[in-house]
C-alpha cells in the first residue's frame, strides 16, 4: 500500500484515564475518510495498548474492547487504502520499538501519500531495517527508529524525519515516554487540526471530530510545523519548513470532508453551496426539478436551487449502510457497492425534467449507473451537473485516481463522456469557479489532477510513475 485517505485523532487528557471512548467517539465522526479498517492506541503508565480490526469502526472495535484500554493519552485511525492489502497487519496505528529492551516505543497513524517513499524504504534496508508491510507508514516509524537512535532525543528524530519526506501528510505519533507529536507537510496537502474540549487537547484530521466530542477548534496545525504535546500538556509548536507555496487539496472541500467541518479556516458547507450556484449561473437548463447524489451532491443541489428557482427534491435515496463507493478498493467492489447503495424514488422521477447534481467524475462507473437507474423510473430527461472540473491527471498525493488510463475525462471530450454515460447534457464546474467557490488563490491550492500542474518536485515524478504503473 502506497496510498492512503484516511481519519486520524490524537486526545491527551492527564486529568482522566479514560481517552478510549472519545478517540472512539471522534473516529466514528471521520468514519467517511476510512471505512477498511479502525483501530486506538492507549498510554497508560509507560505501556501503549492496541486495539484494531478491519471493518467500520462499530464493527472493528467492540464496547468490550474499550473498556480494557485505559489510559490518559491514545490514538486512532480509519483506514482507506487505495493499493496493496486491506488486511489486518496493515491496519493503524502501528506500535513500533526502537531499542531492543522493548524500553522505548511508540505507536503512529498516518494520512498521505510519501513519494520518496521507496528511495527511503531502499536505504533503510541497506541500513539493516527490516519490514513486515508494503505501507509508507513502517517506513515513517523506521525512519523515526534511525533518526532517535542518531540524536536521542524524539523532537529531533521527528524534524529530520519531516526533513526528509517528500510528498503528502499529516501524522500523529504516542511515545512510550507519553508524548504526543503531530506533523503535517510543507504544502498542507492533508488537513489537520487543532482542538481543545474540557480538560482534553484533541489533534484530528476534521474539525467534526472535535465537535463531536464538545470541544472548541482551536486552529489548524500550519503546514510544515510539528506540534508537541509534552505528557503534563504543554504545548510546543515548531515550523520546520517555511514555505510560501500552500497545495490544498481542492477535494477536501468538494468530496472528501464532512459539510459541517471547517478546513483550513474554510466552511465546507459553504463551498459546496457556492459551488452549485456557480453552476446554476454557468449551465442554466429548463427542468422540473434538481436531483441530487447523496450525499455529497446535496448541498451543491441547493445552492443550484437557490439561484435556478428549481425545486429540489431527494429522488436517490442512499442505503446508510453501503459505504462510499469512491474510496473501495477495487472496482468491482465499487460497481457492486453502487448496485446496492442507491434506491429511486419514482414519482420523483416519472416524467420530468431532471438536474442531477454529482460531485465528480472519476471513472464514469457511479453516474452512469445512476443515470441508468433514473431512466428506469421514467425521468425525461436528465442533465448532469458537477461540481468539480473533468480530472484528467493521476494524483500521487493519496487520492485514488493514480493510473490515467481509469480516468475518463483523460480520453474523452466532455461530449463524448456525455454519451457513455447516458446524460442529455453534461456541465462541469470550470476551475476558476472552483477556486472562486473555494476563496483562496490557486497559489494556494493542489489542482494537478485537473491541470497537469504538481506542486511536488519534478524529479519525483519519474519516480512516483514508476511506482503507479501510469
């Protein structure tokens, strides 16, 4: 596994020594970014406990379970992998020993996508390291392994750690000696941020998270700074690479985040909503009524609503209990999921003029079902609305659109995906409107899945193709 989009969340509370059940609580609030595997990670004394499973993470960890991890510090981890196993031994966190007494260790999760990660993995080996995974993440908890045992010291392994990753992350790491460490890249790629409830310090990829356990967002942790929350709860923050250059991920904002959360100091609410009146404004059609994807097409439905004057009405309904079609492994996990995921409503249907209103199109395989399902209860017609510009570029920064050819607007004109899957007529949303939606500049944001433009270093790239297939 190469590839992760995943939820991570960190708590220290010295005053309890009950963490368990809110990291469990707040990775149930970022169950969307990792349905494959859960698992938590608990300090108590100088001893960290693990618990994880495949599956959702009611399913992965058991009332049972949390009650015999106690501890005053943990963390906790959903898992998405895009490549390689879904199996258990590659299921986070990962507790990993430094010295051979078992005296000094500790236990990471990782979100991102390391580039150089088999240029590291290669000098590791060369070192004597030995792996028993194919994740970037052993490679990370190797190389904080090397860098301890050259300086001794935790803070300093984990800045020559960041020092030498290239590519996209945020990480948070419990030590044995009852430190927590958070670490986001240079560019910011991935989210992470920054919260506080009661008597608890909370670091977690969303701010949902943090709400969902009463607590207050504080900020989001900047890129290329590493947090340190010594074991009494002291913080200290160190920016380790000051870069003018941010790289936002665009599709946080449009698919991968929770509406209610705020990322980088932006409602996503707010741009989904933005994003459909931008596309009522560039694609007007008569209809009888807006027709969202749930459920992340919902709120740009609105916002097209808002300014078309067309009504909107939930003719999909979506099975809860299906997960998110985007982020399974394989593709014909994804087609089966599609099958099962989505029921019509026909006299929603029967008859009208539809405005079907998805976030992307990635391989064309979700709304070309969909379209199909929506004839079949009788619609009229049906105009594809989306939400994000056509991807035509592979992203190595943890998505899962790595090989081009899979990507279909890669090789078709938007007229030709128009006919493939079955629309009476297809807008995308423009990238200017994108980062008009999104409020901050392109400087400041990744759109090389859109554009052809990465922000990595260009000698990466050879590198990254290699490892991909593409």
């Amino acid at each position: 596994m190469l590839m992760e989009h995943c939820g991570i969340i960190a708590v220290l509370n010295k005053l309890a020594r009950d963490v368990t059940h809110r990291i469990y609580e707040g990775l149930i609030a970022l169950q969307h970014r990792g349905q494959e595997s859960a698992g938590i990670a608990i300090l108590d004394g100088d001893k960290i406990s693990l618990i994880k499973n495949l599956g959702f993470v009611t399913e992965a960890i058991k009332p049972s379970d949390l009650n015999k991890l106690k501890g005053y510090a943990g963390i906790g981890h959903v898992r998405y992998s895009t490549t390689g196993e879904s199996s258990l031994k590659e299921a986070q966190p990962m507790i990993y020993y430094i010295s051979n007494k078992d005296e000094l260790y500790f236990a990471i999760a990782f979100n991102g996508t390391i580039s150089n990660y088999y240029l590291l993995k290669k000098r590791l080996v060369n070192l004597g390291y030995r792996f028993h995974t194919n994740t970037d993440t052993e490679v990370l908890a190797a190389l904080v392994s090397y860098y301890w045992k050259l300086t001794q010291d935790f803070l300093e392994a984990i800045k020559k750690t960041m020092s030498a990753l290239k590519g996209a992350y945020s990480i948070v790491i419990l030590t044995s000696n009852g430190e927590i460490y958070a670490m986001r890249d240079p560019l910011g790629f991935k989210p992470l941020v920054l919260g506080k409830s009661k008597d608890s310090i909370i670091i977690t990829s969303e701010s949902i998270a943090i709400d969902s356990l009463g607590g207050e967002l504080i900020r989001d942790i900047s890129p290329g700074e590493i947090l340190k929350i010594s074991d009494s709860g002291n913080l200290e923050s160190y920016i380790v690479s000051n870069s003018n250059r941010r790289a936002y991920c665009m599709f946080e904002y449009i698919y991968f985040s929770r509406p209610d959360s705020i990322i980088n100091g932006i409602s996503v609410y707010d741009v989904r909503l933005k994003l459909g009146e931008i596309l009522a404004k560039l694609y007007p059609v008569e209809a009888d009524v807006i027709i969202p994807v749930p459920d992340t097409g919902v709120i740009a439905a609105l916002g097209y609503s808002r300014v078309s004057g067309i009504p909107m009405s939930m003719g999909l309904i979506r099975n809860p209990y299906v997960g998110r079609t985007f982020i399974k492994p394989n593709q014909a996990l994804r087609e089966l999921s599609v099958q099962l995921k989505m029921g019509v409503v026909k006299e929603i249907v029967d008859g009208k003029k539809i405005v079907l209103i998805d976030d992307s199109i990635v391989r064309g395989t979700t709304i070309k079902w969909i379209i199909k399902l929506l004839r079949n209860a009788g619609a009229k017609e049906i105009h594809a609305r989306i939400t994000c510009p056509p991807i035509k570029y592979p992203c190595y920064m943890g998505i899962d659109f790595p090989m081009r050819r899979e990507l279909i607007a890669s090789k078709h004109s938007v007229e030709e995906i128009r006919r493939l899957i079955g629309a009476d007529s297809l807008g995308y949303m423009t990238i200017e409107g994108l980062i008009e939606a999104i409020g901050l500049s392109r400087n400041n944001l990744c759109l090389a899945c859109l554009t052809g433009e990465y922000p990595i270093e260009k000698a990466q790239i050879p590198v990254l193709e290699k490892v991909f297939g593409v």
